[in-house]
C-alpha cells in the first residue's frame, strides 16, 4: 500500500446537493477535508466515486493524490536501485567481505525491481534516469558502510540498468 505525505492538503469540505440529511445508502453528506481528517477524506472520497457523486469530490486534492502515486513509485524504485547498487559496489570493491547477506540483498532487490517494473510497465524506460539518480546516495552508503574512500567509487555508475537488473 502506498502512503501520500502530508504536504499540500487543500482545506475543503464539500456538501453534497444529490444527497437527503440522512446522508443515502450510509454515504455522508459532507465529505471530511483533505486536511483535517486524511483518511476520512480517502474513505469520503472513494465512496463518492462509487456511488458516481463525482461532483463532491475535491478535485484538486483528487488529483494530487494520484500524482503523489506516480512519484512515490519513482521513489520507491529508486531506493530499491540505491540498496541494489550499493551492495554490487560493496561486492567489487570489497570482494573478501561478501557474504551471503550481501548476495540475498541483491536478488531480493532486483526481485522487487522486477515487480515494480511489472506492475507499472510504463516506468521501464525510466530505469537509466532513475538508477543514475540513485547512484549518488549508493557510492555514499557504500563508502560509509566499507570505510573505503568514496573517491575510489566511481562518480557514475559504471553498469547499465539493464547490467544491475540482470540475476
């Protein structure tokens, strides 16, 4: 499940015109503001596009949301390329030192690097700009994690993102 930071919450509560006092098939008649009760607002929202109601939701918060999904998946898929590649750099430069922990590390990452990728196709070709843009963090992490001077790190990453994707 993905959660949304709680950034830009748009204050707005929304009376219904379609909807009786007794609030229809259990629905509420005022839907819960973005900022004040998030969940509430989910929940409020959800059921409103159910039942067709497109005219309570809150637009504008309806749709920060959904971009808010795209960009936690980019954000997701980055992290799983920054534990990946750090791992692999820890493996070269540091090749006496790996374990199975580290080798488990990696498939388990590139297993779920698989899964994002198949559950959002469209981010495919997105996976050279997102892995260069987990490098950096990586080269910091393996260096703090193996005392090896970041220096000897290259400053870009030296594999493909189809190289780090493959078993």
């Amino acid at each position: 499940m993905v959660f949304s930071t709680f950034t830009t919450r748009r204050p707005r509560a929304t009376i219904s015109d379609n909807q009786d006092v007794a609030g229809n098939k259990g629905t509420p008649t005022i839907l819960r503001a973005y900022t004040d009760d998030y969940a509430g607002w989910v929940e409020d929202t959800a059921r409103a596009v159910e039942d067709g109601r497109f005219d309570d939701i809150d637009r504008a918060a309806l749709a920060d949301e959904v971009r808010d999904l795209g960009k936690t998946e980019r954000k997701e898929i980055a992290s799983a390329f920054c534990v990946l590649v750090m791992h692999l750099l820890k493996t070269k430069y540091q090749p006496e030192k790996r374990s199975r922990s580290w080798d488990a590390t990696i498939r388990l990452q590139r297993q779920n690097l698989a899964e994002f990728f198949a559950e959002s196709p469209s981010l495919r070709p997105r996976a050279a700009e997102l892995l260069r843009k987990a490098y950096g963090q990586a080269r910091i992490d393996a260096a703090n994690e193996t005392a090896i001077d970041i220096d000897t790190f290259p400053e870009t990453c030296e594999w493909t993102a189809e190289e780090v994707l493959q078993e």
